[in-house]
C-alpha cells in the first residue's frame, strides 16, 4: 500500500469517528498552541533586542559599573555610587580599560542630578538628570535635527529628546528649536558651576557659623544644538561631559588654617593696643572659596567600552572584570531584558508539554480504542493481502495524522494569538515610546518544528496500538465479535 | 496456469491451555485447476482451519502447502500477504464490507492493497461490479444494499485482483434460501469460467453442486465425488 493511501485511508478512518478523533485533535491543539506561542515569543523577542542592539552598536558595547553586582544592569543614570567595596571609575581606571586588549576606547558618564527643570518660553518641563559622556564615538544618538554633543564643546550647550520638543510645540519643526536657548533650574541645594556662593555672614550669638542661609535655585543657560530620537530613552538632556563634570562641583566657603591664623593675628592685633579688661574685637572672619568635586570623591557614574568586534565582547567583559568593577556586554544586559519573556514562556511551556503528554496519552487510548473496534476490519485488511507492516503503518500513520492536525490547528491558533499579543506589546511599547512593532513573529522553521514534534508525537504514541494490531491473528481478528 | 493446490500431511494443532487440539491431522489433498471443492463437516471439525491454510490466512504447523511452487507452510508474511491480495478471493458468510465506504471503495481495496496504479483501479472495480450485476448500485454503502446485494458486493471485491482461487466460507449462511440460489450461481457461474472455487458449507445441496465433496471430522478428510 503506497504512502498516499496510507494517509487517504486513515484519514478517512479518523473522519469516521469524528467527535472521538477531534476531543483527541483538540488536546494536542492546546499543547501546540501553548508551545508555538512559548516559541514565537522568546525567539521573536530575542530577535527583536537582537536588531535593536546590533543596530545601535550594542553588541559592540560593554557597561562598566563600579558595582560588582549587575544582577541590575546600571545605565549609568543612577548618578554616582556611594558603595565602601566598590572601585571608584576614575580616570586611571578608564586608562586601565581602555588598555584590554580587543577594547578600543571608554566613554566616561556622568549624570547631574541637581536639576529638576528645563524652561524654554516660559514653558517649563520635567528633568530627571542631564547626561553627559566623553564625545568620543562610543555612544550615540540618533539625531532628528542639528547636531550631536560634541568633543570640542564646552558649557552651555545641550541636546534635548524629542518628546521634550513635541511638547513645547515643535513637532515635526524640530530644526527650528536648534539654537533655540532653555534654562536649566537647579534644586536649591545646587552648588555647582554657575552658582555664586554667598560670603558667609558674621556668626550670630547662639547660632552654629556652619549654617549657610537658604539658598536659591540657580539657571543655567543653555543652547540647544540638537534634538536627538525620544524613541528609546525618552526624557533626556545631554551636555558636554566637561560641563557636566563641573555640574557636580560643590563650591563652599570654608575656613581654612590659612583663614584662622589670619583671624587670629587680626583679633590679637585688634587687642594688642586694647586697654586692661575683656577684648571682645569685632568678630572679622575671613573665609576661602573652596572647590570640590563629586567626581574626586566618588568617581564616574559609568564607563562605556568599545571593543572591536561582538565576538570578542564576552573576552573583553571577563577581562574588565578582573579589574575589580562590574561589567556586562549586551549578552547579558539582551538576557535580563529577557526575563519577563522566559517566565512567560516557561509558565507556557510548561502547560504545552503537560498537554502534549496528555495528549500522547490521548492518542494512545483513541488508537486502542480504534483496534478494537475494527479488529474484524483488520482481519479483513489482512484477508485482502495486507501485510503485517501495511496495517503498522495504517495505524501509525493515523495517530501521526491525530498529532499532524493538532499540530496545524494549533500553530494556527498560535498565530491568532500572537497576532492579540502584538497588538497589545505594540501599545505598551509605544506607552513606553520604544518604537516597535510586531515584535512576537512566527518563522516558518517554528511551524514546521511544532507540527513535526506533534506529528513524531503522535506516531509514537501510536506505535504501541500499531503493533498490537498488526500482530492480530488474521483468523482471529475475522472471528471477532 | 491456473493455480493447483497441494497439501502433504498438513498438521494444524491449537493449544487451549493445557490441552492440545489438532484441528488438522495429516490432510493429504491436491485441487486441480478450475476444480469446484466442497467442504463440508461438523462445526469445530477443522473445515475452515484447511480452507484458511489453503486461503494464506493460517499457517501449518507442520507438512507442506504447495501454490504455485510457493510452500505456503514455509513463507514468510510478505509472501503470504502477497499470494492472498493476487491469488486467493475470500467471500465470508458475514460478508465483512466496509459499513463507511461505498461498495465501489470497497472492491477498490484490495486494488489499493496490491499497489495498482491510481488510474485504473476505479475501472477494474467497476468491471468487476458489473460483473456481479451491481453496475446500478456502486455509489451505496453496505447499510443501503440488501443482503443479497451486500455479499455480491463481496464476490467482486474478491474478483477485484482476477484471482485463480475463491474461497468462500458459508457464502449462503446469512442469506434467504432465494438469495443463497442467487450468490451460488453465481460463484458457480466464476467457477465455469475457470476460477478454483473452494466453499465451505453446511448445506448438502451446494455441496451436491461441486466436483468433489471433502469431509472433516475431528481433523482428519474423508472424500467423495461430488
């Protein structure tokens, strides 16, 4: 019997038990269907962060965190740390990464937290922080007008995300707000570059001469030079590292030793030519601009290497590594992203191999049931001239078939499904104003895997019943009530 | 050529438990070509055992069977399954159709069994439904045909790979006595056109009809002619 009417007739053998072969057909429907969304969702996700990174020159980049820790991937955007074990990012260390081998260059990042707002026509907006990084290359932006933030800048010069512009009217223009000037207001409590320290007043009986009298927000001005793409991480004001760095300055009037003998000498000359009795001179107080830097302190929020290659990205981590600082390549940082889809898909996963195992059963117990029933049909087949390996194949063929429909149906409800779950990634992202669409896909190769693992699925399950009935006596089965 | 049969001291045992039951004993018995056999004997004498042995359905435990230069006794299940789609027609008394397919799907299996090419299949079976007068009735499934009708059906599918031997096995036994005159004659009919016909039979009367009448009783034949 040739292979083409194997299948007709089996077919026709299922058709014959309709509502028995479809309960069978609709188990191993719920077991692919939970296996092809499981599949299209973590293959279409990976191939999605794939793209997005391999597109921006991700994979060619490694985050370096003062953090050993990177169970959460640190974007640089937390300002510095302040962590006892940690290894402070400063410049030798940049030198240190930039000298591994396959590395070739680091940008240094650096956040400045102290501003809460940028005003452009009197319209005054929301901000987090204002990044700055070395302009060097390594990390970019995708620019919707003017230019980007570059290695010869120096203060005053931003570059503002789209979303910013959109709301202060300029979407679709953004070309019109280059060169455009916005203010950046400091928290109160800002005293860095910009900020005019007030002399501190002569120490007020019963009052501690540390306490500095409550400050005002300082307003930087700035140029916007560039609107760069809000798509991926909206919200951001980006300035010259250098300014930045400067951003992070604490300038405070302190007494210094210098300061105190100079009181000193003053306060003994004042009484030198003082009659007997108390010498209470007025209280003059000299005090000395001191500059600090956060930076000095606690180092650089970030650094950003390069490598030359992706494949040499994991090597060039490692490496980074042993200099005592965290690092990630965007292997893992594509692995964390991934997190919320493999729980998913092993919540699904799961379900569709219980079901394809109940399913099996399924097929086993439908197949049992068919031998039964048509063991004089058997008897008959066998009578007619069917061989022993003829009415194997039937049977096999026709459990084949029970995980070859449930196999389709269920990639096909997979499809729909996919298709409703795009629909609603498609909205969180753009809630999210990542610019994607139809994230989850349904390659071909993932069809054919989940209809071919029904299919051997289901002849498996099939083999047991098949044997069994091919091994019937003829005369028996032809007897047989 | 058409086929002879040869058995030689053909020996079929059935083991019940602990008991041991020879169904056939030492049968001897050479079918000529053409020749119309009867078998007769009392139920359980191992008249149908020696027509299955005959048909490729049973095999011999020991002795030989001899077809076409085939020992029967000795082939393995691809031979047999062969020899029974091309050289042997089983009719049953319960006629065993198909209830599901039509009575042309059901003389086109043994067709689709034997690998005959697609495109002639549906002609040969046709031929061979028309050959049993049921030229009208092809597109009915068995539950839409009388019983007369349904073991014509039966007849042709045994026709359907031109045997040279028939073997049917109580052909009459689930028909009205007007019917059974019907279903013989016409077998009788295939026989005079050349086929070896070999019936299993209670009935004396179709037994008288044969060339030969062989008689079991508790495995061993006795023959007289018909």
């Amino acid at each position: 019997m040739g292979l083409l009417d194997l299948i007709l007739t089996a077919l026709r053998n299922l058709r014959r038990q309709k509502l028995r072969s479809a309960l069978t057909i609709f188990a191993v429907v719920i077991g692919a269907t939970s296996v092809t969304i499981m599949l299209a969702l973590v293959t279409g996700a990976k191939d999605f962060f794939f793209k997005q990174f391999s597109a921006n020159g991700t994979l060619q980049q490694i985050a370096i965190s003062s953090q050993t820790d990177l169970s959460k991937f640190d974007d640089g955007n937390n300002g510095g740390n302040n962590c006892d074990s940690c290894i402070k990012l400063t410049d030798a260390l940049a030198a240190k990464v930039a000298a591994v081998p396959h590395v070739t260059g680091v940008a240094r990042r650096l956040g400045a937290g102290a501003f809460e707002a940028i005003t452009y026509g009197g319209q005054k907006l929301r901000l987090n922080q204002i990044e700055g990084y070395d302009a060097n290359g390594i990390l970019s932006n995708t620019l919707l007008a003017g230019r980007d933030i570059s290695a010869t800048d120096q203060d005053g010069v931003i570059t503002v995300t789209s979303d910013y512009a959109d709301k202060w009217g300029f979407k679709g223009k953004y070309g019109d707000l280059v060169g455009k000037s916005v203010d950046l207001t400091s928290r109160t409590w800002y005293q860095g570059v910009g900020f005019t320290p007030a002399t501190p007043a002569p120490p007020q009986p019963g009052q501690n001469n540390q306490q500095q009298p409550q400050q005002q927000p300082t307003v930087l001005k700035a140029t916007i030079v560039g609107v760069t793409d809000g798509g991926d991480h909206g919200e951001t004001v980006r300035a010259p590292l250098s300014w930045v760095i400067a951003m992070n300055e604490q300038q405070m009037y302190q007494m210094t030793d210098a300061d105190r003998k100079l009181n000193e000498a003053e306060q003994q000359a004042a009484c030198r030519n003082h009659g007997p009795g108390p010498c209470n001179p007025p209280a003059t107080q000299h005090y000395t601009l001191v500059v600090t830097n956060f930076v000095d302190q606690n180092g650089y929020s970030a650094f950003t290497a390069k490598v030359d290659d992706p494949v040499h990205a994991a090597a060039a981590t490692a490496a980074i590594k042993r200099l005592g600082v965290g690092a990630a390549d965007a292997q893992s940082l594509i692995q964390s992203q991934l997190r919320i889809f493999n729980i998913i898909s092993y919540v699904l996963g799961g379900i569709g191999a219980i079901s394809l195992a109940v399913a099996a059963i399924g097929v086993i117990n439908t197949m049992v049931m068919a031998i039964l029933e048509r063991t004089r049909e058997i008897g008959v087949l066998r009578a007619c001239g069917a061989t022993r390996a003829t009415i194997r194949r039937l049977f096999t063929i026709e459990a084949g078939l029970l995980g070859f429909l449930g196999g389709v149906i269920g990639v096909s409800c997979g499809y729909g499904l996919t298709i409703v779950a795009n629909i609603i990634i498609n909205r969180q992202l753009t809630g999210q104003s990542i610019k994607a669409s139809n994230i989850i896909g349904l390659p071909l190769w993932l069809i054919a895997a989940v209809v071919g693992t029904t299919t051997v699925i289901g002849m498996l399950a099939g083999l047991y019943p098949a044997f069994r009935a091919a091994r019937l006596n003829p005369v028996e089965a032809l007897r047989y009530e | 050529m058409p086929t002879a049969v040869e058995l030689h001291n053909v020996t079929r045992v059935y083991k019940m438990g602990d008991e041991i039951l020879k169904a056939l004993d030492g049968i001897n018995l050479a079918i000529k070509p053409g020749e119309f056999v009867a078998i007769t004997g009392p139920s359980g004498s191992g008249k149908s055992t020696l027509a299955n042995i005959i048909g490729g359905l049973d095999v011999a435990n020991s002795g030989s069977v001899m077809v076409d230069g085939l020992d029967l006794a000795a082939a393995h299940d691809k031979e047999l399954s062969r020899y029974r789609n091309h050289t042997i027609g089983f009719v049953f008394q319960s006629f065993n159709l198909q209830p599901t397919a039509t009575a042309l799907e059901n003389v086109m299996m043994p067709l689709v069994l034997g690998r005959l090419p697609r495109g002639q299949r549906r002609a040969r079976a046709e031929a061979c439904l028309k050959a049993v007068g049921l030229g009208e009735r092809m597109k009915h499934k068995p539950t839409e045909l009388s019983g007369g009708q349904r073991q014509r059906v039966a007849i042709a599918r045994a026709l359907a790979n031109q045997p040279s031997i028939i073997i049917a096995d109580e052909p009459t036994g689930n028909l009205d006595s007007e019917r059974g005159k019907e279903i013989m004659a016409l077998l009788h009919d295939l026989n005079k056109q050349g086929i070896t016909l070999i019936i299993i039979t209670h009935d004396q009367e179709i037994a008288k009809m044969a060339d030969r009448i062989l008689y079991i009783k508790d495995g061993r034949m006795t023959e007289r002619r018909g």
